[in-house]
C-alpha cells in the first residue's frame, strides 16, 4: 500500500514539474515574441522613412518620357505584327533608327558618292556645315522618341552624311527623272527610295535638310515669275519625287510651283519631315470636303463604317469619280439624278499599302495630328468587302490597281485598318457617311435595293425577270378579253361575226403568249450555259426563221 502511494508521489511530482517547466517556457517564449515585435515595429519605422524619402527623391525627378518636340516615332508592336516589312527600310536608312544596319550597307557607298560630290569641289562649304550640325544636334535628338546610342561625332556625321544624299537626290530628280544626270541612282531603284523616305522610323527632322539645302544652294529651280524661299523650294522638290506614290505616275512637264499648293505656303517651316509634309498635302478642303445635303442634328448614334459600295447602288445612289479633287476629298451630294457619291480616283498596289500603314502610323503616334487618313481607311473599308466591290469601283474609275486580281486588293484594303480602333469623333467624312447611311436605311432605299438585288442582279436574271412580267401582262389581257367577251354574249343576243372576231382575237393574244413563253426558256437555257456555251447557243438560234414561223401562224 506504501508502495502504491510512494508511486502516485512520484508521478505526480513529474506532471507538476512537466507543467511548470512548459509554463515557464511559454512566459519566455512571451518574452522573446514581445522583443522580436518591438525590433520589428523598429525595423518598420525605419522602412517608412526610407519609403517617404524615396517618394519625394521620385516627386522632385523628372519623369523620362516624350517631349513635345517628338515626331519621329519608333512604330508600335501591334502595328508591326500585321506587316512589320511595311515600316523598315528596304535598301536606304535615313537617321538614327536603323543606322549601320548589315542590309543596307550597300546605299552607304552611294551616299558617299553626293557627300564627295556635295563637298569636294568646295571644302570650305564643309566647315560651315559641320558647325550648323553641331548648333542643331541637341534639337534634333528631342526629335526623335527613343534615345540614340550613336556618340556626338557618328550623329553629326549621321545628318551630314544622310541630309547630303537626300537633298542632292531631290536636285537630281528635277533632270526629267534621272535621265540627264551622272547619278548613280538606277530606275530600278527609285520606287523603293520613294517608300524608304515617307517611312516613319526612317526620317531626318526637315529643319537639319533646309539648313543643308540652304548651304549648299545651288540656282533656284522654280521659274523666275514663281520663285519662292528656299525652304519651299525644298518642299515642293520633296512632294514632286514623293507624289508618284499615291497618284501613281509623275509629269514631268509639271512646273515645280505646281507642288506648292496655298495651305502649304501658310504653313511654311511647321513641316517636322517628309512624312508630315506629304500628310498635310492630301488634306481634304475641310470647306467643301463634306455632304451638301441639308444637315440636321445627329440622326441616332452615328457610325464611322459606311454600307458596302455594292448596296449604295442598289439602294440608287451614283458614283463618279473626279481627277481635279484632292485625294481625300470625298462628297455625297444631291443632284436631278438622284444621290452623287464622288471619290477622287486611287491607284492600288504595294508601295501604296506602304505609304498609308506609315501615314496612319504617325497620325496614331503624333500629338494633335488630325485623323484624316485614318478616317479615309476606315471609309474605303466600309465600301469594299469583297471583288465585287473592287470591281464596281474599278467599273466606275474610282480605283485602279496592279495586284493581279480584285479578291487581293480587297484584302489589301480590309487589312489597312488591323489593329486600329476607329474614333467616330474624330472623322472628318462623318456627314458623308451619316447622311449615305441614312439613305440607305430609308423604306424607299430598302425597297429599290431588295427589288434589284433579287429581281436584277444579272443580265440573265433581268431578262428572265422582264420575260416573266410581260407574261403575266398577256395573261391579263386575256383574261380580261374573255371576261369581256363572256359579259357580251350574255348581254348580246349570239352574233356569229362578233364570235368569230372575238375567238380570233383570243387566237391571236394565246399564239403571241406562247412566243414569249418559248422566247422566255430559250434564255433560261442560255443562262444555265457556260458563258462561251451561252454565246454559241445564242448564235445558233435562228431568229428570222422562229419569227417567220409565228407570223405565218398568225395570218
């Protein structure tokens, strides 16, 4: 029994100790938890100085981004992945982008031949043209978006270099189009220089070229009774070789006064580089650009996409085209025949595709540029969504092409606009397409558009259509006939003469029917043929002996 007890002592003396030693473990542990809170606590004071230093070291520096002197832009991802080909220089690089490039080493030799030729004959012309580089260095690399790695000295010789070559280039281009010059520039060569120089990221600001221009004058290529500054000079030479590219050939007979058009004399000096320039020369007259009809407050939420060209005629609407407008210069008026749709015409073909993906490009990137030619793409999209459309417009003289068929420039044009949001805010053709729209969406429009393209879509079609309304129209008028003739025998007492004239009559209205019954299948026929099938067919048909044959049953 002793024993007994003498255990149950020393168990519980060992619980005790067990539960005192985890007590005095937990008040320590208590201990070390408080003493690591108050470090972290200290540690976190701390941390929020440092943090509210580094906020006010970031309020007081200044934020890395775009100047307002920006505009030559690195192109965006998103336009690239359509056609990234479209916006890299193919044989010439122009600036700092795509400066030293392995591909396009081949033109640098070229461009060292007009820096000797520039220079050479007049070393001390040189001197004066590295100092002016010198002065417009810092300005010329606020013009661009990204930051140039090139040193002091490559940049200036960059612009020297460059800036030589295209100004001795635009001389050269007045010599009826190379042919009297000792240039080494190949004809091959001069529609890939024209796309290489409108491209975006392959531009040098057009203050650096007027300075070049102005050091290096030479007499002045405008006629005497036209002669302007030197900085419009340089301007209308650069239009004049640039133009090509949208109007599709060149007249050289053009005087050089013809590419200084007034908006471009008011503006004269704002023009940041080539690009810009040709951008602000196919602006539409804003004045007499837009719809003539009368216009009211917005119809509705408008749209920036207008109906296909292929339904906008068969709803009635017209379409013209007009040589003397600017390119962009796009009316929907309404005349004694009905609704006028009139489009400047356009040629279509790669290097065109070329030219507009940069213009919108820079249109997208530059502050305060007006969207234009980004409204212009999205109006052409609308119109075309198939060969068909192409086919109209081509019908009509509105667009000519070079791409082989009209399925790719419909692809072509349907692509241009990838990846670009439309802004209905912001286009300039809005009561063109509001009021085109409008029209269309009106009950008489719907009706005419329904009846044409169901009833006369096709000369097939409208002939069987036509064939199928004069039949129902003789069967009118025999019925009618036998309805009369029915009413006056009843009313009549019988009269063999007038029985016989009526009966004949009737003769006469069902031999003529069943003509035009057989005249109707025979077309039917033709349709169902291939179109050289149909044609023999159609020759095959004796017409003078079919139409002998009915006279003679007649009489």
């Amino acid at each position: 029994m002793a024993k007994g007890k003498g255990n149950f002592s020393s168990s519980w003396f060992l619980l005790h100790k067990i539960t005192m030693t985890k007590f005095h473990g937990l008040a320590a542990g208590r201990g070390t938890s408080a003493a690591a809170l108050h470090v972290i606590k200290a540690r976190s004071f701390s941390g929020s100085s440092n943090t509210k230093a580094l906020l006010k070291q970031e309020l007081q520096s200044e934020i890395p981004g775009e100047s307002s002197s920006v505009c030559i832009y690195k192109v965006p991802r998103t336009f690239r992945q359509v056609k990234s080909k479209a916006y890299q220089p193919s044989i010439v690089s122009i600036g700092p982008y795509h400066h030293g490039l392995p591909s396009l080493q081949e033109m640098e030799k070229l461009k060292r031949v007009y820096f000797h030729r520039v220079f050479k004959p007049k070393p001390e012309e040189l001197d004066q043209a590295t100092e002016a580089m010198q002065k417009l260095e810092e300005a010329a690399r606020r013009c661009y978006s990204e930051e140039s790695k090139l040193c002091s000295e490559e940049f200036i010789k960059m612009m020297l270099i460059d800036g030589c070559f295209i100004v001795e280039l635009l001389r050269d281009s007045m010599q009826q189009d190379f042919v009297h010059t000792p240039s080494t520039i190949k004809r091959w060569m001069l529609p890939t220089l024209r796309q290489d120089l409108i491209k975006l990221e392959n531009q040098l600001p057009l203050f650096v070229l007027r300075e070049l221009f102005q050091l290096t004058a030479r007499s002045s290529c405008f006629s005497s009774e036209h002669e302007q500054p030197a900085s419009l000079e340089l301007e209308a030479l650069a239009l004049r070789f640039i133009n090509p590219l949208l109007q599709g050939h060149l007249d050289p007979n053009k005087p050089l006064e013809h590419f200084t058009p007034k908006q471009l004399q008011a503006d004269e000096g704002k023009h940041k580089h080539f690009l810009h320039l040709f951008h602000h020369s196919i602006r539409p007259d804003h004045e007499t650009g837009f719809s003539t009809l009368p216009w009211q407050e917005p119809r509705g939420k408008q749209t920036q996409l207008i109906r296909s060209i292929q339904e906008l005629k068969e709803a009635g609407v017209k379409l013209k085209t007009d040589m003397n407008r600017q390119p962009l210069d796009i009316s929907f008026r309404s005349t004694l025949r009905g609704k006028v749709l009139t489009i400047p015409q356009i040629h279509i073909n790669d290097h065109r595709g070329t030219l507009f993906r940069n213009l919108l490009a820079f249109e997208k990137c530059h502050r305060n540029c007006h969207q234009d030619v980004t409204s212009y793409l999205f109006f052409l999209d609308g119109l075309i969504n198939s060969s068909k459309d192409v086919g109209l417009l081509h019908y009509h003289g509105v667009l000519q092409h070079s791409l082989g068929s009209n399925r790719s420039v419909a692809k072509l044009v349907n692509n241009l606009c990838k990846e670009v949001g439309p802004d209905a805010s912001q286009t300039y053709l809005y009561r063109v397409i509001g009021d085109a729209n409008f029209y269309y969406d009106s009950k008489l429009a719907k009706v005419r558009a329904a009846l044409v393209h169901h009833y006369l879509s096709s000369w097939v079609v409208g002939i069987s259509t036509l064939g199928g309304i004069l039949a129902i129209y003789l069967t009118f008028i025999q019925t009618g006939c036998g309805v009369a003739a029915a009413k006056k025998d009843l009313e009549h007492k019988f009269s063999f003469r007038a029985f016989l004239k009526d009966s004949l009559f009737i003769t006469y209205l069902e031999k003529i029917l069943d003509f035009s019954k057989d005249l109707e299948h025979k077309f039917s026929v033709g349709a169902s043929l291939t179109d050289e099938d149909s044609d023999e067919a159609l020759n095959a048909m004796d017409w003078p002996h079919d139409l002998e044959q009915f006279m003679e049953s007649m009489f």
